[in-house]
C-alpha cells in the first residue's frame, strides 16, 4: 500500500516538475526554433519546428547585421563591470566583514539602502553627469554605471557570506605573517569563491541584458551593446521576428556558458572542513 | 625555547567598562608546558591571544626572552598558534597547509618540502599529504594544526581549546599525543581549557583565571590540595569541593567546626592562626573524596560521624558518587564513596570526613586561611 503511494507521490511530483520545466524552457525552445526559421515561415505558423534549418541566418546576424560588432561590445563592456564590481565590492565586504569599526554597520546599511530606489530615479541626474564628463556616448561611462548599479547587491551577498567565515582562519594567516591585503587574496577570495561565483553570474546576466540605461546612455550605432542591437531589427512596420530571434540566441550563448563555469562553484561546499 | 613574562598585562575592550584581563602577572619557564584554565569568558583565550599579537594590551607589558612584546607583530613573535576550531586553509591540501606558513617566511623550497615531510611523518599524516581538509576525519585535522604549528619551529607554542570538538576517546589519546610532543619537542607550550582533567593531566604547572584575575598558580597537585580560594575549590575536581558554612570554636582539643548540632574537631589545624576567626562564621572545604561511609554496627567508634539523607545515586562503576542532605547545612552534599556502596535513595547514612584534610575560607574574602 505504502509502495503504491510513494509511486503516486512521486509520479504527482514529476508531473508538477514537467509542468514547471515546460513552463520555464518553453519559450526559450520557440525562440531557438524561431531563429532557425524565416521571418515568412514564422507568418504562416509560428509554432512549429523548422522544415529547413536556416544556419545560415546566424552568419548574416553575425556579419551583416552588425551583430559582431555589438556581441564584442557586450563582451568588453560586461568583462570589464563585472570584473571591477567583483574586485570592488568582494573588497568592501572583506572589509566590513573582518574589521571592527565605528560605523562599520552603519555604511553597510547605506550602501545597501541603495536597492529600495528603483534605478529610474537616477536617470535624468545621472545622465546630466556623464554628459559633464564628457562620458555620454561612451563604453566607460556605461561601464561606470552598471558598477555603481551592481555595487550594493554584490557588496551585500558578499558581506553575508565572508562574514560567516571563521575569524581563526584569519588569526591563523596572521600568525603565518600574512598581511591583510594578502588574507584578503589567499583566503576570502578563494574560499569566497561560491559566493563570488554567484555574484559573477547574476551580474553578467543582469549587464549582458541591460538594455534601460543603454538606450539612453549609447547613442552611437557602433557602441551598442547586444540588446540594443537586436532592437534595430523593430522597424516601424515590419518587424523582423526571424532575425530578433537569431539576434536573442547569439546574446544568450555567451550567458549559458558563463553559467555552465560558475554554476559548479557556486554549489561547492568550499568551507566544508575549514572548522569542526 | 623561549621565557615568556606577563607583567601586569591588562584588556579592555573598546566600549567595556570591565577589564577582560585584569592585570595578570606570570612567568612561564622555558621548555615549560602551562596550562591557563577556567571557564568560559574568563579571559584566558584573551590573555593568549594577546602573548600571540592578535589582540592588543590595554596596560601593562608582555616579555619574551626579555624583550619587550606589545608592540611587535604577530608575525614576527616567533609564536604558533593551534586553534579551537583548528583554522585549516579549506581551499588548500593538508601539505599545502603545512607549507603556507613558511611560503610566507621565504624558506627555501627544498627545505619547506624536507620540513613537511619530516612533521607529517612525525604526526602520522604522510597519506594524507594530498587530501584537503574535508575529507579528514577530526583527529587528522587535529595533527594538521599541530603540524602546521611544529613545520614552523616557533620559539612558543599556543594551544587554544584545541581538544575541545573531538570526541572523547579521541581527546585522551590526543591529550597524550600533545603531551608525547612537548618531551620530543621541549618547547615552551601555553594551553588554554576550561577542562580541567586537561589541566590536571597535560600541565607542569596550572594558572587559573576568574573574572579577568589569576587566582592562583602552581604544579597540578598543589593546586588541587591547596586550593587558594573557593572558586578554585569548586572549579578544580569533580564533584566539586563541598563547601559548608560552620562555626568555629575553642575546644579542649584546639578547635572545632560547629553546624547544627554537628561538631567537628579540626585537630590538624594550628589553633594560633585561627584565634581571629573563632567565633566566626568560616566556610568549611570537604573533598568528596575525604569521604567515608560508616556501617551501622560501626557508629559508635566514629564520634565524628554524621547523618545524611542520600538525595541521588550516581553509580559511576569505579565508584559511587552520593549526593546527600545533611541537617543544617544549605547546600547538598556530595560522597565520593566505595563502588560497593549499597546506599539507596531516601537512605539515611553514616558518613564521616577526613578532618585531616579538610579546608578552611574566610566567608568575606573566599581566600583560603592559612591554618596548618
């Protein structure tokens, strides 16, 4: 009896699983089969599979739609926010998390207090400051502000989880006459690692799609970023829906395969072992 | 090898009122293996992790080999530290651990590669050269913070708790392992415990510390048989000191202790050094080991026996530890009696104390009186 149950159980959970996996990837399977077809065949049945497999369409993307020029644009502007927010911030958290000082809660708070406001509010003001420094239209001035964006989160997830950290690991590196720069290196970063891994991801994914204060903060064609770029393909009254499709697949490879590196560090147990 | 002196070597905490460490003045020999206990949040973690130069000295000045300390950085102390929660670097295998230390130091390859090898074959970890932290069982995680205390070669050793997560049988044969390594190693050792079988069985000598203060200092054995006060009384022995407020007064004999109608001639005390207490309110100190139980036909030849009620048996084995009502006195009492003690609950028994080795505090100071 209790057999037949557990089997119930258990059919009843992959039932609901199907359900949510359906759910979830659906979407993301059409649009991948949308970029292997053309914008005509998509008119006369958008859900089905391709009778032909239209590869083709990733090259012209690539080359002729300047797709290479806005996917490398990406890249440089995402490595390089999310590289900076990394060190910048997994810097600040060693240090709230390590040492005791007066108002040592108080800036963590504030930094953090920064997430209630929605990032729209600083749009008009922080517009007015890269054209005054003459960073508008720019890569850098861009990069500035996914940095900034991403700050609070990083330096909160981080603090959280560098501040369980066991202190003696860090009395121990004392004793061995490491300094705190070099704990800093030897010990958070690596040990951090899951939580760093975490932070990498969500801030790629988060930069890679921004497309808000890209909009209004790139006016230049050739330093678009990816989903810039695939917007170009929304024309006043035709709307390229193979293309678009085509375009999203090339901006989400870049985000699975960063998931497929760190996603494996975030769930490794790193401090397994470290006390106890 | 080294000497190490606290001289009046306080800490406060930034925002505290209270001293953690109050004043502490304490010469540690060389080669000598010392053991700081008492319980928990005393101070004895702070006083060693102020000799090591992770907390700074708030007042006073910490010497090793004469030279002044309180302002030298940890690092260049010459001092190892094995942790409570033994501190092994997670991300690095138990050779890489042994080796960190020295990577900083600058010591050669070759000789960090010889070193390790020599420590883990010392401790018994070659096998496990490769493997990281987490896949060792507790014991070897033990050795490798000891090891990565030994591959470095430090004038001082300092051991904080670092028994206190194993298991223990694992505890007594580590107790013994640390011990074994001391003799080979000859070093200067300083060990923090609230543990006082620890205490009693790893230190040459004890330092035990309340509230901040050392109460009282000295090999094992003297500090269990003359405790200086009756926090040490009741910290060190298990079960503790029985401490009883009685009366003393002049008898033929000399003196006695009197409570309820119990009177007990302290016939080994030196009637001189307690004229100012007569009279007066002391507290009386019975190791429940001193002890013994009177059969009922043997009453009569034991004048200084005395009824209690059996409240709790506490059959151990290798003993009976009874624990007792007695008329008079606030406190239970406890009996440390034969194995073959056939006492029952809600008994009344005989018992009688060796007067012999009985204690005496004064009830203000809780200082131990000098009375023999």
């Amino acid at each position: 009896m209790s057999l037949i149950l557990r089997n119930w159980k258990r059919a009843l959970l992959m039932i609901i699983l199907s359900g949510y996996t359906a759910f979830a990837a659906g979407p993301f399977i059409w649009v991948s089969m949308m970029s292997l077809r053309t914008t005509p065949e998509i008119s006369d049945n958008p859900y089905t599979f391709p009778e032909a497999f239209h590869w083709e369409k990733y090259a012209v993307a690539w080359s002729e739609s300047d797709y290479s020029v806005y996917f490398w644009n990406s890249v440089m502007v995402t490595t390089i926010a999310v590289l900076a927010v990394t060190i910048i911030a997994s810097m600040t958290a060693h240090c709230l998390a390590r040492f005791r000082f007066p108002g040592n809660r108080l800036i963590l708070f504030m930094i953090f207090s920064t997430l209630i406001f929605p990032p729209q509010i600083v749009m008009i003001s922080l517009f007015q400051v890269l054209v005054n420094y003459g960073l508008f239209d720019t890569h850098l001035g861009l990069i500035l502000v996914y940095i900034a964006l991403q700050m609070p989160l990083t330096v909160f997830i981080l603090e959280g989880f560098f501040s369980r950290l066991p202190q003696d690991l860090y009395d121990a590196a004392k004793m061995d006459g490491y300094s705190n720069f070099e704990s800093y290196w030897r010990l958070t970063l690596p040990i951090g690692l899951p939580a760093i891994a975490t932070t990498v991801i969500l801030n790629f994914i988060h930069i890679w799609n921004e497309f808000l204060f890209a909009v209004v903060l790139i006016a230049s064609d050739e330093k678009r970023t990816l989903p810039l770029g695939i917007q170009k393909f929304y024309g006043d009254r035709l709307e390229d829906v193979g293309m678009i499709a085509t375009g999203v697949m090339i901006s989400v490879i870049p985000v699975i395969l960063i998931y497929i590196f760190f996603s494996e560090k975030m769930i490794q147990g790193m401090t397994a072992g470290a006390v106890k | 090898m080294a000497v190490v002196k606290l001289e009046n070597v306080s800490k406060r905490y930034p925002g505290s009122q209270e001293l953690a460490v109050d004043a502490i003045n304490l010469e540690i020999a060389d080669g000598e293996f010392l053991v700081l206990l008492g319980p928990s949040g005393c101070g004895k973690s702070t006083a060693l992790r102020m000799i090591a130069g992770l907390e700074s000295i708030t007042r006073g000045t910490l010497y090793i080999d004469g030279q002044a300390m309180n302002h030298i950085p940890a690092k260049d102390r010459d001092i190892a530290m094995v942790f409570q929660s033994y501190a092994l670097y997670p991300h690095m295998n138990v050779a890489n651990n042994l080796a960190f230390g020295l990577r900083r130091r600058k010591v050669p390859k070759d000789k960090i590669a010889r070193r390790v090898e020599n420590v883990a074959g010392m401790l018994g970890l070659t096998p496990f050269l490769g493997r990281k932290p987490h896949a060792l069982s507790g014991g070897q995680r033990q050795r490798v913070a000891l090891g990565r205390a030994i591959v470095r070669d430090p004038k001082v050793f300092l051991f904080d708790e670092p028994l206190s997560n194993l298991d223990a049988a694992l505890r007594v044969s580590t107790r013994n392992e640390l011990v074994k390594q001391h003799q080979r190693l000859g070093a200067t050792m300083i060990y923090v415990t609230h543990d006082q079988v620890e205490a009693m069985t790893m230190g040459q000598r004890i330092c035990i510390i309340n509230n901040g203060k050392l109460v009282q200092v000295g090999v094992p054995l003297q500090v269990y048989r003359e405790p200086a006060d009756t926090f040490v009384a009741k910290f060190l022995g298990n079960p503790p000191m029985n401490l009883i407020k009685v009366r003393l007064e002049a008898s033929a004999d000399g003196v006695a202790a009197r409570f309820g109608h119990h009177v007990l001639p302290l016939l080994a005390m030196d009637v001189a050094k307690l004229t100012a207490y007569i009279n007066q309110t002391v507290i009386l100190g019975i190791r429940p080991e001193d002890f013994s139980e009177i059969g009922p036909q043997d009453r009569h030849q034991h004048p200084n026996g005395f009824t209690a009620r059996v409240a709790a048996v506490e059959a151990l084995g290798a003993e009976t530890v009874l624990i007792t009502e007695i008329e008079a006195v606030d406190e239970v009492v406890r009996a440390r009696l034969d194995r073959d003690s056939t006492a029952r609950l809600g008994d009344e028994i005989c018992i009688e104390a060796d007067v012999n080795r009985v204690h005496l505090f004064d009830p203000e100071s809780s200082r131990a009186i000098a009375c023999r």
